[in-house]
C-alpha cells in the first residue's frame, strides 16, 4: 500500500473513502467532523441517526461507514478516537483500533484508496507525536488486497510535520 502525506482538505481528496475523527453520538461537531457533516450535506446525517437508532452511540475506536453525500468521495468511515487521559485509561490500543478497524471496513467494500485525518489530536487532546506514531504503525502494519493508497491529511503544520519526519 502506497502511503501519502498531505497538508490539505480532508472534504476535498478525491479517495473512495475519507475517515470521519467523529464523536459517539455520529451527529456531528467541531474540527474534521463538522467539516464532513457541512461539505457532505443532509445525507451523511440522516445515515448516521439511522446507525445510532439501530445501534447506538458508537464506542470508542469502533468504525462505520456511510455513503459521502456531496463530497467527491464515495464513502466516509466514521470513527471515534479515545479522549486524552494521561495514557492510563486504554488510549493507545482505543487508537489504533480505530485505525484498524477503519481499513477493515475499506478492505471488506474492496476499496482502493483511503484517506485519514489526525484522528483524536484537536479538542480529544492526544499528544501528536504518539497520535502519528500509532497512525502510521497501524497503517503499514495492515495487510491489504484491496486498498492500494493511503492518505495521511494533516490541518496543520505541526502533524504534518510529525508525519514527514516519521514517512522518511
């Protein structure tokens, strides 16, 4: 799997799948998750009540899909990393199953390309160097048929950063 960095809009990259840094209840919110709910429009709401109805809130580094509405990609995985404890309370393994359990969902829809927000680092507060690490561990520790690239979509200046450095 091709793994590729950009400073850029998550809403704007042209993959079969962009991963939503959401929140439980899949209702949408501030930073990455607001962003997709307004560029994707009404549609990616009303499939997330449905989900929430059905199953409830999402947990922790659980993950779902969704069609993208008004984006140009096809489908947005939702995801919801774990709040910053201090490292006590399971953060790092609630990671990187978001991560894993996000390309699960793109493996089994047989999809090509992926694209990752820095899940948990904004208001969540997980320290962005251990954040990228577990990100880019999980990603090339992920054994693949079908997803052919990933995208590492960094908002700001510091992940991409961090993200360079360890890409090298």
């Amino acid at each position: 799997m091709e793994i590729k960095l950009l400073k850029a809009d998550l809403t704007q990259q042209k993959v079969d799948a962009i991963v939503n840094a959401a929140n439980s209840s899949l209702l949408g919110g501030g930073g990455v998750d607001g962003a997709i709910h307004r560029a994707g429009g009404p549609q990616i709401l009303k499939e997330c009540k449905e989900i929430v109805k059905k199953q409830g809130n999402l947990p922790a580094g659980e993950a779902v899909i969704t069609s993208a509405g008004k984006m140009s990609a096809r489908f947005v995985i939702h995801t919801v990393g774990p709040i910053w404890r201090g490292g006590k309370e399971n953060e790092e393994q609630l990671l990187k199953n978001c991560y894993k359990n996000s390309l699960k969902l793109a493996e089994e829809r047989k999809l090509k390309s992926i694209a990752f927000p820095n899940i948990s680092t904004g208001v969540y507060g997980y320290p962005k160097q251990e954040a990228a690490e577990i990100a880019v561990k999980a990603v090339k520790n992920f054994k693949s048929d079908h997803i052919k690239k990933c995208l590492f979509v960094c908002f700001d200046q510091e992940n991409f950063d961090i993200y360079q450095e360890l890409l090298r």
